[in-house]
C-alpha cells in the first residue's frame, strides 16, 4: 500500500464516518463507517471497521467536545448500524500496509483513546459506549476508553479481542491493559478471553467485568439515556458557558517547510532533519477565552505539526527544537492560566497542552533543544525543552552577530512544577532528576529566575553549554551523529531514556504493549506471506513457524 499524505485537519462538516449530536448535557457520537471511504484505495471499510481516517475523524470529535459544547457532560458512543458496534481496525487496511504506517496508526488510535479517558477524569465529560451490537477487536477497545460500558443483550451481540486467534498479532490500542489495569477483569479470565474469537456476551460478559450492564434490547434507548443523565448529573461541567469556536488552523506546506501562525518548521532532507521553531507570544496576554489566545493557538499548531511530520516525514528522524521570542510574556499567559485553574476553558487549555506534550515524548524522533539568545524556553516552552533527548544552551552570546544581546536562558515556573505530566504520572523535572529529590528541589528553587547557561548547566537543566566558538560545530556533530546512527535502535534507546520511573498505563500501552505488538507485526508468522494476517479472509489457515521465541 503507498502511503498517502494524511492532514489532519477536519471538521464536522466533513465528516464521512462520524456524526455528533448534542442535546443539552448529552452528546451522542454516532458511529456510521462509510464503506467506501477508506483513506487509501484497496480495501472496504465493512463492518462498520476504521482505518487512519476514521480516527483522525474521532479525534477531532473530541477535541471539539471539550472545547466548543462546555455543557456537554456525557458523550455516548454508539454504532449506526444494524447489530454491529465496530469490527474495529480495518484487516485489509493492516494487511496491506508497511509497518511504519501499522505503527504511527496504532499510536494514533492509542493517543485518541487516552484523550478520552482524560476528558473523564480532567474534563467532567464522562464517555458511555453504548454498544448497540457486536464490539470485536479494536471496536472494544475504543469502548474500554470508556468509563461506563453497556452492551445490548440480544443473544448475539459480545464482546471480544479476537486478535491473537485470528490474526496472530496482539490488541493494538491498549485492550490487554485496560481489561485487567482498568476493569480488574482476572488475569485467568482475561487469558481465556483473549484467545476466544467469538468473545463473550450477556450476563457472563457483565459478570466478568468485560461489561457494566447487559441490557434487552426493548429496553435500550431509555435505559441508554437513564445512564446518560445519571453520569452526566455527577459532573461539574459549566451549565451556562459558552464554547469556543475551534476555528480552521492556517497552513502552509511546501516540500521544504510547514508553517502556522506561531510554530514553524523547516524539512532539511539532506541532513534527515526537522528544523522546530515555536514562536511565543507577541505581548501580556489578554482574555483567554477564544482560539487565538496564543496558548491555545500554539498548541493547535504543534499538534498539527507533530501529527504531519510524524505521518508524512518518516526519513526526517531529527527534529532539532528553537523557541523564539520574551520568556516574561510566556510566563505571563502560563499565570493567567494557572490563576484560573478554576474556569473550565483554562482547564481545557491546559490539558489541552498537557496532551501536546505527551505526544511529543511517544513520537520516535530524536528530539534536539536548542537554548540560544532571543529564545523563551519558559514555563509552558521550557517542557519541550525538557522533552528533549539533549539539550544545547549558548553560553553567553554570538559575538560575530549580536554582542549586545541578551544571554541565553531558562526560566523553571509553576508550569513545570505539576501541571503537565509525563505519562508516567511524573513532571518532566521529576522524571529527569529521577531519584534525585535534592537536584529536583533545587531546579523547583530556582523557579522564576532566568537561568543563563553555567547556572542551568549546574542545575541539570541542559545537557551542555558550549560557547559560540563551539556552538556550530558541536550542533552539527550532534545531527550528523543523529542521523548515522541506526533509526530502529535510536527509537529502541529514546524510548527507554524518556519514561525512567512508574509504569502506569499509558506507559504500559506504549511501551510494553507497542514493543511486543511492534516485533509481532514484523514476524513471519503474522506478516509473512503464509501469516495469519495475510491470510485471514483466504479460508486458509496460517503456517505458524512454531519455536517459541
């Protein structure tokens, strides 16, 4: 399959596949997979199965929800179709496509799904899935992202993860986990549930905890709605507010850049490089209540950003990561936040960045920071500074083109002291000083102050601080070292280095969970021309290489 160029940007008025109706406090996403509106041609999305575009569809669904419908505080996901929820990931789709493009697809799916879960907890908008048919597979799985599972019981509708026994590869959007991490569902009944293609339905489905309810289906739509108002009237959502337009992103893509408002980025092919630079605010902030305050803005665009390259620039392995502009203005729209953590919109905005953030951490590219004068790694923008696999601080000034200027520096504020976890749970200070509660208690002292480059180098804020008759020479040694090195072990390195600490699970999927599923996907025994995953449809069965390995 060749892959195509994937935007990310939609809105409701295009939808193919979704369509989302709000009626006071209950939203419902409906669930309606135009068959024939695959992202890429070869295959038919029956079944009411999802590929890329479909979810890309999802993710903006919920992004709105948050955003634009504030009252909204229950959102029922449910299937348009006739005794089918979802089949989930499409199997013609996987089968047929390269692995990179199975891999970037699975951590889509997975982030979604985690934003889902964080509208729950964060957000007061609680997701039921409201399973009006079969849920298999990656169907399930999006109803496990789900706080409240309902299932109808008719005698044929179940649930399953029929992964392993019909395609020889694993759940790839986190079912594993979430059935015995997040539903307790016991590891022997878990085990058997797994390997059974047909799944389970009914009262054995709810007495396992696969399921909240089994429900007749003469009774469905008011009991569907009964539960809708019930978690709706636990929330603590805004009766009255107003939402926010969520409007269209300014873009503009050439072979050799991309460029928004406030993020920008150059594709430097010959080096394998993404060049990053995030402009920060022009001055003070003013209301926060609309998309172009710049918090809001910038993060609409790094997301875009992040999801484009991560899609369409596979070969662009370095992103090397500037910020341009006065720390004290970042700093201020950070305050302004953070003294409002109380409206629902600063809320959003900052878990909105929260989200951003954690998508840069799982994405497999080396990630370079460079702290320079004019830059404003502050606050909010001094996290990317610390998402970085390295970072470089200027000491002093470059001589030969602006000796008057100010010197580089760092400023650690209350946005990196709690606000913006790591999806181990921790802040990224506390992740790097892992250990080290004196380091992490100094770098927390430190807060406020702009930090030239020997005190941020004292502190463990950056990694070095050459001057400016080393900076060139250090910066391009460390991108051409980048880009000689081996990508699939740099991936396999990065990934360890960035999540010391906690597992949790959104660490479990993404690490443990991706890593088996990875190696899984690249086996001959699921992807080889005899495997179960070319060969499902066929009425052959697999040729199984059968050393456990």
């Amino acid at each position: 399959m060749t892959s195509p160029h994937v935007e990310f940007r939609v809105d409701p008025s295009r939808y193919r596949h979704w369509r989302l109706d709000v009626d006071g406090q209950v939203a419902t996403l409906t669930m309606a997979v135009d068959e024939q509106g695959g992202l890429v041609p070869g295959y038919e999305l029956k079944l009411n199965s999802y590929d890329l575009g479909v979810d890309i569809e999802l993710y903006d669904a919920v992004q709105r929800l948050r955003f634009e419908h504030p009252a909204v505080r229950t959102v029922v996901v449910t299937g348009g179709k006739e005794k089918i929820f979802c089949a989930g990931a499409n199997i013609r789709m996987l089968a047929a496509s390269t692995h990179g493009w199975k891999v970037n697809f699975c951590k889509f799916t997975n982030e979604t799904r985690n934003g889902i879960e964080d509208a729950t907890a964060n957000s007061g908008q609680t997701y039921l899935a409201a399973l009006n048919g079969t849920a298999s597979g990656g169907g399930y799985e999006l109803a496990l992202a789900c706080e409240h599972i309902m299932l109808v019981d008719d005698r044929s509708s179940a649930v399953s993860l029929p992964e392993l026994p019909l395609l020889g590869v694993l759940p790839g959007t986190g079912g594993l986990t979430r059935v015995t991490d997040k539903r307790r569902v016991r590891r022997d009944r878990a085990d058997y549930f797994s390997t059974r293609a047909e799944g389970l339905g009914g009262r054995k489905a709810v007495a396992w905890g696969l399921v909240d309810e089994a429900v007749p289906r003469t009774a469905w739509d008011e009991t569907v709605a009964e539960r809708a108002r019930e978690l709706a009237a636990r929330s603590s959502r805004p009766h009255d507010a107003e939402g926010i337009a969520l409007t269209p992103l300014g873009k503009e893509r050439t072979d050799a850049s991309i460029a928004y408002r406030h993020v920008s980025a150059e594709l430097d092919r010959d080096a394998g490089a993404a060049l990053i630079t995030i402009a920060g605010p022009d001055a003070p902030p003013g209301d926060f209540h609309g998309a172009d305050f710049w918090t809001l803005a910038m993060t609409r665009e790094l997301d875009d950003l992040i999801l484009d390259l991560r899609t369409n620039e596979p070969e662009l392995g370095t992103w090397v990561l500037r910020t341009r502009g006065a720390s004290e203005h970042v700093l201020a729209h950070d305050r302004l936040l953070l003294g409002n953590a109380g409206d629902w919109l600063a809320n959003e905005i900052v878990h909105y960045l929260k989200r951003t953030l954690k998508r840069l951490d799982v994405t497999s590219r080396s990630l370079i920071a460079l702290i320079e004068p004019g830059s404003c790694f502050a606050g909010s923008l001094l996290e990317v500074a610390l998402a970085a696999d390295r970072s470089y601080q200027l000491d002093g000034v470059f001589e030969d083109v602006d000796p008057g200027a100010d010197p580089a520096a760092v400023t650690v504020d209350a946005m990196n002291l709690g606000p913006l976890p790591m999806g181990n749970g921790l802040t990224r200070l506390a992740t790097r000083f892992l250990g080290d509660g004196a380091a992490l208690a100094a770098a927390g002292d430190a807060a406020g102050k702009p930090l030239e480059a020997a005190d941020a180098e004292r502190l463990g804020l950056v990694t070095f601080a050459p001057d400016d008759l080393d900076w060139d020479e250090e910066i391009r040694i460390a991108v051409e070292e980048r880009a000689g090195f081996s990508p699939d072990a740099l991936t396999g390195l990065e990934a360890n280095h960035r999540f010391p600490g906690p597992e949790t699970l959104e660490t479990k999927i993404f690490g443990r969970l991706s890593a088996w599923q990875n190696w899984i996907f690249t086996r001959p025994n699921a992807s080889g021309p005899d495997g179960a995953l070319r060969r499902y449809g066929t009425g052959r069965r697999a040729d199984f290489d059968r050393k456990r390995v």
